[in-house]
C-alpha cells in the first residue's frame, strides 16, 4: 500500500518552494502524492498557477497521512490558512511528519511545534515576530534547511535543501543517488 504524502495548498502559495520535491515523489511508486486545500476548491498559486486540489481538508484523515507538506506564501503572515491547525495538531502528537517551508515555519512556530526541537526559518528574528507566542530560540538553527525528529523546516530561498530533507526522511534514494540529484539540482553537477 503506497504511502500518502499530502500537500496544502491555497491561494497564494509560493509554488516553487514544492517544486523539485512533488516530481520526484510522484514517480516513486512507495508514494501518493495527494494536494487538498481548505474547501477542495481550485486556487491560484503565487506564480499564477491554477490547481485543482484532489480533495479538500475535512475528507483528510489523520490516518491517511504518513507525512503533510506546507509551502511558504504571504497568506501565512496575515493570519490566514489557520484551518490547517486541527489537522497539524493531531499530526504533531502522532509524530506524523510534517514539513514547513519559508513563512509556514512561522505557524509551526505559533502552534508552539518548534519549543523543544531544532528547526530554521528564514531568519530567527523573522520568526519572532511573525509568531506570536513562539519560544525556540535556543533550538534556532541557521541552516537552509534542519530536520528534527518529524519536524522539517527550510528557509523560503532553499526549496532544494528542503527537498533533499523531505527525501531524507521518507528514504525515497540512497546516499549516492541522493548526492548526485543535489548536486544536479543545486549545482548543475551531472555525474553517473
């Protein structure tokens, strides 16, 4: 049985900050890669994108989900996408995995997710202020991009870094294999 990876998505999301990790997950046959919004209604990425969400977040079950991917987008600082929250949290207490990039680290860290495990965002002070109630200063790595326990977390100008985390941790390639796409993607390195 293929695991479920789902990916939030809504209006304004910063499309490229998933880009290099859904096709690589798509074509791994371990994988469904399932993209759902609030109401399952088509939205607008920030790049113009129109997508259709396969579902929407009340027919997600908790159960289905072996790991939940947030991108980053402006909406996040304006209070917005809070609906996710239900979800996030029973995930969280399951120790589901759950990977954040760019402003979406800032609601893991209002949610309070990021207290006690290592984690980036785009800049701690960023953080600070974009998450009221946030107090993980002391586990702030400035990083491009950390995994810690199932938490995975990336500045919004390291969607390849975030990608190999995601891959890291669902153990889609081998070391090997894992180089050699980073440094394809990365460095524009081709190697056999």
């Amino acid at each position: 049985m293929k695991r479920k990876i789902f990916v939030f998505l809504f209006n304004g999301y910063s499309d490229w900050e998933i880009a290099y990790l859904s096709p690589e997950i798509s074509k791994n046959d371990a994988f469904e890669l399932i993209y759902f919004s609030a109401d399952g209604k088509p939205v607008l990425s920030m790049g113009g994108l129109r997508v259709v969400p396969e579902m929407s977040l009340n027919e997600v079950s908790v159960g289905d989900v072996h790991m939940l991917i947030i991108p980053g987008g402006v909406s996040w600082e304006k209070g917005e996408n809070r609906e996710i929250g239900t979800l996030a949290k029973a995930l969280f207490a399951e120790k589901r995995t759950i990977a954040a990039i760019c402003a979406a680290t800032a609601y893991l860290g209002e949610l309070g997710f990021l207290n006690h495990l290592k984690h980036t965002s785009n800049d701690l002070y960023y953080l600070k202020g974009a998450a009221p109630g946030y107090s993980g200063e002391s586990c702030y790595v400035n990083d491009l991009a950390v995994t810690d326990e199932h938490i995975i977390t990336a500045k919004g100008i390291a969607p390849i870094e975030f990608a190999r985390e995601v891959f890291a941790t669902l153990k889609l390639y081998n070391d090997h294999d894992m180089e050699k796409w980073f440094q394809l993607f990365k460095n524009g390195i081709w190697s056999a």
